[in-house]
C-alpha cells in the first residue's frame, strides 16, 4: 500500500513516515486487517493481542482531533477490527473462511450431511425426550469427533500436505450438531 498523504510505502493503518491514518482496506479479510498470517491453529491469544494493537491505532480517539474523513475512517476500521476479531475467535468462522473466503454460511445450498447422518441427527431429537443425558453425550462425541476431523484437515493443510475439500462438510455436519446441542444441553 502507499500513504495518501506522503506517498510512503506502508504495511500498517498508520503511516509510519507521516502518521496519517489509511483508509481501511477494500477487503474484509480478518487476517489482513489484524495482520496475521492465514492459519487456523491460530492461538485466541495471538488474536487478542493483533486486535488490541490494531485497536490502539485506529481508535476514534485517538482521531478525535482531526477531519470528518479521518474520523469516519477511524470508525470503519474499528468496525473492521471488531469484525475481524469475531471471526477469528469462532473456530467455525475461522474454517469457513479459511476454506471459502466468507466466515458466514451460505443462506441456501452448501454441502449437504448424507441420509445416514440426518437420520442420527434424527434419533438425536427422539432420544432428548426418552434419555435426555444418553443425547446430550452422544450429541458431545460426535461434535468432538467431527471437530477432530476439522482441526486435522487444517493441521494437513497448513504442513502443506492436504487440501480444504472436506471442510464445508464437516462444518455442514457441525451446523447440525451445534443445533443439536443447543436443544439437549451438551
């Protein structure tokens, strides 16, 4: 990026050769607006700290003084860095948009779990009735067993060695599990 002010070549918010604040970047990629490096076993914090020294330097007041546009663009960067955050702190956002680009899921369409696993998602709902604490373990293994299958599918991608094929399937399968969840307490 260069400064649209002294015409510096930058790599943060701030100008480092004239202190002139940036307008936020076009992209919503949290990690470019945090500044770190793409990864999903990024640590919550690593996240912190790249979001509070992002923070300090975008922060409205700190701009206070200054004009209307350099107000507004404080504003949307702290926008923008809030954004970030959030998504970088939910591991299922953080696969998403590893994985597609968008930390949201789609409204419709996306990956869709087979029969076998709509019909245990299925038995799920019956048995929160009958056994309630039998649901809520068996609904805890298998979100642990498909969050494993998620964080070694990133783990092999990010050694250079796999792909991000599989992700949006077992996100799709966690969607349903996280609902499942919620409804039986696990």
């Amino acid at each position: 990026m260069i400064c649209w002010q002294c015409h510096e070549t930058i790599g943060a918010p701030v100008c480092v050769g004239c202190g002139a604040l940036q307008p936020p970047p076009g992209t919503a990629d949290p990690y470019v607006i945090l500044g770190l490096k793409p990864s999903f076993s990024i640590s919550d914090e690593v996240i912190d700290d790249a979001w509070r020294a992002r923070s300090r330097m975008v922060h409205p007041d700190r701009w206070a003084g200054k004009s209307a546009v350099v107000r507004r663009m404080s504003l949307q960067w702290t926008a923008a860095v809030n954004s970030a955050k959030r998504v970088l702190k939910d591991p299922l956002a953080r696969a998403r948009f590893l994985s597609t680009g968008d930390p949201n899921p789609p409204e419709t369409g996306g990956p869709q779990p087979d029969g076998d696993f709509l019909e245990v998602i299925f038995d799920l709902q019956m048995m929160a009735h009958s056994d309630p604490d039998g649901a809520k373990m068996t609904v805890a293994a298998l979100w642990d067993k498909n969050r494993t299958e998620l964080d070694a599918t990133f783990h092999t991608w990010e050694t250079g060695e796999g792909t991000l094929d599989a992700v949006g399937m077992t996100l799709a399968k966690l969607q349903y599990l996280n609902t499942a969840r919620t409804q039986t307490g696990a």
